[in-house]
C-alpha cells in the first residue's frame, strides 16, 4: 500500500485505496517503458558523422497492439472500479435503516450542518443547526444530505476517501461509515470565491458512549 496516502477510516476506504495502487503501478509501468524507450531511440538514432538519415515507416501491427493493450487495461479499470462507484455513489446501493442523517449545506465560506431533533424530521423547530462542526458516532452509517446556498462547493474528507460536489437548488445523497475515532478536516474541494482556502469543518468521529453523552447534552429529556 501506498504509505504517503492519508490514513484511512471508512469501510469503503480500502477498496478506493486498492483501485489508487493498481492503477498507480500501472502508471509507473507505463512511464518506465516509455522513458527507456526513448533514451533507446536517443542513442540509437543519435547524429553520427558519415550515418545519413533513413525514413522509416510506422508499424500498423504495433499500433494495433498498443492501441487494443490501452483499450483492455481501461476497459478492465472501468469494471473494476464501477462496483466501487456504485458503492459510494449510488443511492440504490446505500445500507439501509441509518444510524444518523444530517443535511450538509456549503456556502461562503463555512458549512452549515442541521441535524434533525427528536422528532427526525428535518426542517422543523427541532432541528440542532452548526457551523464547520459534524459529530457522528464511530462504527454507525450516516447518511449526508448534500446541497449549497450559493456557488458550487465540494465537500472532502480525504480520510473517507470521500469527495462530492454540492449543488445549488439540488440535493445529493452520500454515505460513510466511519472505523475509528478522532477528529478530521472537511475542506472545500471546489473553488468558491475569494474565501475559498479558508473554508474548513470539521468531521468529529465520538466513540458511542460519547456520542451519546453529546446528544444527550443538546436535547435533555
């Protein structure tokens, strides 16, 4: 695994991480062959005194052959990273019955976070609204409603290894399951105005006991 990636926490994590690798040695690959094969061509075909130039022809066989090799490895990139697509990004495919749902919205220059009261409905007098602050409970599913006030933002938690666009006037469904406790930065991942390098939350992952102490504290029975 690729040490300088940042620490992962989510369930999904690790297979956004094993497609990173794969297609990170791919590369390293491919950038080796071609930079020895030029170094070749370099002294192979060097100016040499009494060596004339000779036209050479290109190869339909070779360009055959490197043109269907791109297409399969591409093509087998893309099946395999579509069910890991449609993991994260499909609402279809979220788990069911979530443990926490809190609507996410991005606007110059902060993120409001609203979570619904004890009633679970969002957009009633209950609702628990904050700024740059999303709390959740670790080991729970939490489902983000995602949307913006003004421009478009993105929000990130490279931890996650999560990343979606918000959208003025539409709402955008994700999910995550956090493994581990602590306390990770939610940047905006979209340039957004002249604010934009400031805009930063904050994903605190409670232990349950925790999380509940913090519920507890914001709607006393």
């Amino acid at each position: 695994m690729l040490q300088w990636l940042p620490e992962n926490v989510s369930t999904f994590g690790q297979g956004v991480d094993n497609l990173f690798t794969l297609i990170y040695w791919i590369t390293v690959v491919v950038f080796i062959a071609v930079m020895a094969t030029l170094i070749t061509f370099l002294i192979k075909y060097r100016h040499r005194e009494g060596h004339r130039a000779e036209y050479i022809e290109g190869s339909t066989t070779l360009e055959i052959v490197w043109t269907a090799a791109t297409t399969l490895i591409v093509f087998g990139l893309a099946m395999l990273s579509l069910p890991q697509w449609n993991k994260i990004k499909s609402p279809t495919d979220f788990p069911e019955n979530p443990d926490v749902v809190v609507q996410v919205s991005g606007k110059q220059f902060n993120w409001d976070m609203t979570y619904p009261g004890p009633d679970n409905e969002l957009g009633t007098d209950d609702d628990l609204e904050l700024e740059n602050e999303l709390h959740v409970p670790v080991d729970a599913v939490v489902h983000i409603r995602l949307t913006a006030e003004d421009v478009i933002h993105s929000f990130f938690v490279p931890q996650l290894r999560l990343k979606q666009d918000a959208l003025p006037n539409r709402f955008i469904d994700v999910w995550f399951k956090a493994i581990k406790a602590g306390r990770y930065e939610i940047p905006c991942a979209e340039l957004c105005g002249f604010g934009h390098s400031g805009m930063l939350g904050y994903l605190n992952v409670h232990t349950q006991a925790d999380y509940d102490a913090w519920v507890k504290e914001r709607w006393p029975q």
